[in-house]
C-alpha cells in the first residue's frame, strides 16, 4: 500500500512538472495577444515539429550560363503558385527579371533597365500578388512596376519623394519604410520608421521604428554593420521585426491594428574574441573606424511559410560553420523547436531563404566560394 501510494505521489509530480513546462504564456497588453515563449521549445500533441530537408533541385550559379545572364550575383527572389522561380538583378545592364520554371530552366527575362515606361532604374522590393503578378518597387524612379508572370507589362504607379519606398499590399494599401533623421540628430543616430500608407499615399499609422547610428560619427559595428530589421508580408499580415525590441515579433493586420506580439527568451550570445581580432584586422586594412558590442543581436531574420510557421535564425553556433540555427514557431506563435538550415546571409543577418510549396528555396555557398541556389521539400516529423 505504501508503495502504491508513493507511485501515485510519483505520476502526480511527474503529470504536475509536464502540465508546468507545457504551459504557454499568453496575456492581453492593451487588447494585443502576446505569447511569451519560454528557452526549451514545447511539444504539443499532434504537432510536428522536426523538419527534414529533401534535395529537389539545384542551380549552379557559378556555371557559364548563368554568368552570361549576368545574374551571377543575384540573391533577391520570388517563387509564383506554379513554383516558377524568379532572380531580380539591378547591377546590370538590359532585363533585370529572369524567370526559370522549376525545373531549374530559363523561361524568358524581362524587366529593362532604363527611366521609360514600363523600365526599372534600381530593384529595392519585390513581390509577387495573389494573381501571380509581379511587381517591383523601384526607388531610383520613384514607381511600382507590375508584369504579369509572362513577363508583359501591365502598370506602373507613382509615388512622391516624401513617403520613402513602399510596398503593395493586397488591400490596396501600403507598407514604406522612410528615414527620420531629424529624430535624435544631437546623439548621431536617426531612426528608421515603418508606416502605412492610404492609396492616395497618405500616412495612415506609423507601425514601429529603429534606431540606427551614424557611422560617420560612431564608425562601423564589427557584426551586423546595421541594426536588424525585417519585414515580411502576407496577404493579410504584415510581420515585424527590429533589434530595439529584442526577440520579438509583431503581427499587424493590413488595416494596421497589431494583433498580436511573438516573444521569446533567449541566450545571449558573446561575440567571440577571434572574430573581433579577425575583423579588426580585416577593417583596419581599409582605415575603417570600428567596434563591437558584448553580445550578438538576439535574432537576425526569419520567413515563413505558407502555413504560418514563422522560422527564425539566431547567432547559436551551429556545427557546420555554414548553417545556421532556426527557432520554429506554430502559426499560433508558440516555439516548437530548431533546426539548423544551410543559407546563405547578405553580411551577418539577412538570409536569402524562402519557404513556398511545402519546399525550401535558398541560396548556398559552396567550397570554393561560389554560389547555387537549392531548392528542398520540407518533410515534417
């Protein structure tokens, strides 16, 4: 009997501990939900939270045909419903857009450099509608150009110097980002600013801001040169993400009512003095002016899936020094695990990674330095 009971005693403690460590935190601030996630992902019944990757296909971007394209350097793209994928190139001469089926052929390019109608001076955002047509924001002419995914032009609209670059989102609204530097000017820094905009280009709300410093006056960070910031749009969320906030992620619906706040604790992570030696070393060479903060950012970009999963990459040290490890959320922004994926980043933080189609599209950098973009199916467990 006294065995029994101690075996009771046991499960109730065992069944107490698991419900304590299952339990998510999730609170209303000012009629927003904000899930904070704790350090150890959750493992929710009926949840798959393994990710295993499956090669698909490979495009060599260091082979002559992509070199005589002129693309050799492209890291910006999109992938349509039919998983036509497509490379956007602005330092070159002649079509910028270069559309290959997913089998991994060119298809055709389009997209002319040039002031004209229908021709683009200088690629800073891209996307592609529910309708599958493209569209990119070009702010060397200040216009939005959209092409059908044959590559025919359809329209371009305009916009004025003083609302920054903007981005269409699919209610008719949308998402800029401009440069506030009157804001803090005495200290050599200025923010960053995310606003949206009515369809006559009026600021509707400002969403979120970023502090960034002057590098004239403060000289260049040693790791992530610019403070991070990412965003990443859906057909009805608008994701946001900045270094001021820390591990968090901000949710907005397109009418811009944020509608729910991501957090996680998280470990922070030390710059280690090899790579301040390195990279001192590196930037003094040019008589660069640099320094280093004590710890890495606690996030340095994420994207999503079709699904809603939200992967998001961290500066935990991986064991192949070319992949990085991802924290995996739910659609419902609850942590359920990490992977770690191989993609290539533009400096330290942002990734050339998109998920569509159940499948993972990436660059990669191979041994000798050069570049292939990969595309896997992502198989969940």
């Amino acid at each position: 009997m006294k065995k029994l009971i101690l075996f009771l005693l046991l499960l109730l403690f065992l069944f107490t501990c698991t419900s304590r460590e299952m339990k998510v935190d999730n609170k209303k601030e000012d009629g927003v939900e904000v899930i904070l996630n704790h350090i150890e992902p959750y493992s929710i019944k009926g949840e798959p939270s393994e990710l295993k990757l499956e090669i698909v296909l490979s495009i060599d971007f260091a082979s002559d045909e992509i070199g005589n394209m002129g693309i050799a350097n492209a890291v910006d793209f999109e992938i349509d419903s039919e998983g036509n994928i497509y490379f956007f190139e602005s330092n070159k001469e002649g079509d910028l857009i270069f559309k290959f089926d997913r089998q991994g052929y060119l298809v055709k390019s389009f997209g002319r450099k040039g002031q004209g109608p229908g021709e683009i001076q200088y690629i800073v955002w891209k996307g592609i509608d529910n309708q599958d047509d493209i569209f990119v924001s070009d702010n060397g002419n200040r216009k939005i150009l959209f092409f059908t995914k044959e590559g025919k032009f359809i329209k371009e609209i305009r916009y004025p110097p003083n609302v920054g670059l903007l981005y269409p989102l699919s209610n008719g609204y949308y998402f800029g980002l401009w440069n506030d530097k009157t804001a803090n000017s005495n200290s050599g820094t200025y923010k960053w600013a995310f606003s949206l905009y009515d369809s006559e280009f009026k600021e509707i709300k400002l969403l979120d801001s970023q502090n960034v410093y002057d590098l004239n006056i403060e000289g260049m960070r040693g790791i992530v040169s610019r403070p991070f910031t990412a965003r990443k749009i859906t057909e009805k969320i608008i994701y946001l993400a900045c270094e001021d906030r820390g591990y968090e992620i901000l949710k907005y619906a397109l009418e811009g009512n944020l509608v729910q706040k991501i957090k996680k604790e998280y470990q922070p992570m030390e710059v280690s003095n090899q790579m301040v030696r390195e990279r001192t070393e590196q930037y003094e060479k040019y008589g660069m002016k640099i320094w280093f903060p004590k710890f890495w950012p606690p996030m340095g970009d994420f994207f999503l899936d079709e699904n809603g999963r939200i992967f998001v990459m961290t500066f935990e040290k991986a064991e192949n020094p070319k992949e990085h490890i991802f924290d995996i959320f739910n659609p419902e922004g609850v942590y359920i695990g990490k992977t770690s994926l191989n993609v290539l980043t533009l400096g330290d933080a942002n990734i050339c990674a998109k998920s569509r189609h159940g499948r993972l599209y990436c660059f990669q950098e191979k041994p000798d330095g050069f570049r292939e973009f990969k595309v896997y199916q992502m198989n969940w467990e």
